[in-house]
C-alpha cells in the first residue's frame, strides 16, 4: 500500500500542528507548507479536509491559524487522518491500480496483498500523532530533508 501524496502531506501537517499546539501557537498554512515542503495551495486543500474531518481546529482572523486541542491529540491516529483525507482508498485500492480488482476478481497480487494491507491499517490505527509529535519535539525524527 502506497500513500497519496495528499495522504503523506496531511500526516505531517498534522504532526507538525500537533507539535506547534503542545507548545500552545498556532500556526498557518505558510507556516505548514514550509515546515513539510508542500506548494502552499495544495496544503490549503489538505487542510481543509483536516478540519472537515475533525482532526484539526481552524480560526480565522489576525491571531487565526490551525490547532489541535491538547487533549484530542492522542486520540487521532494516522488512519483517521488518512481517511479524511482519501475516503475509503486505503482499504479498497488495488496495489496494481486495477479499478476491479477484488476477492471474486483479483488481481494477481491480490491474496499476497490482502494480510499486507490489514497488517498496515493496524499499525496506522495504532499510531497516534501525539506519539509522533513527541519524537519530533524530542529531536528524534525530522519532517523534511
């Protein structure tokens, strides 16, 4: 399973703001892009779809910007975020980029792939931002090269 890009956007941008909101800033779309080296339009959209979905804060106006309350941080994981983003591409996309690809029809990698997929939306289900933020506060991962 691959992300989409608006996938593996929204997942920093998310750790990113989690990070910037233990802190107690806000921070704006500027601010994102540059952080995850993302086109400043796409992160817009990208956050968009973060705040409809519910796992971000939005406010706007000369101290506005996006959050993520302190106490919701630890309980968004990397799936939700996924979803909000993408829909239900994660659990239906064929990895060859067939659109009919399923059990009564599959595709040659099908069958290898299905304990590949359900292993990874475990572990995105698993991983939560807060736990991610964390490492990057504590200098033990990076967002960008």
């Amino acid at each position: 399973m691959f992300l989409t890009k608006g996938s593996e956007y929204g997942i920093k941008a998310a750790i990113f703001i989690a990070s910037k909101s233990a802190e107690g800033h806000r921070v704006n779309v500027n601010e994102i892009a540059a952080a995850i080296n993302s086109p400043i339009a796409y992160t817009a959209k990208i956050m968009q779809k973060l705040v409809k979905g519910n796992i971000i804060e939005s406010t706007r106006g000369a101290q506005g910007g996006f959050e993520m309350i302190p106490e919701k941080i630890k309980g968004i994981n990397l799936f939700q975020i996924i979803k909000s983003i993408d829909g239900n591409e994660i659990e239906k996309k064929c990895v060859l980029g067939l659109d009919r690809c399923s059990s009564a029809n599959p595709c040659p990698f099908h069958h290898k792939y299905i304990s590949i997929r359900e292993n990874t939306i475990t572990s995105l289900k698993n991983t939560n931002i807060d736990e991610l933020a964390t490492r990057l506060d504590n200098k033990f991962s990076v967002l960008i090269n």
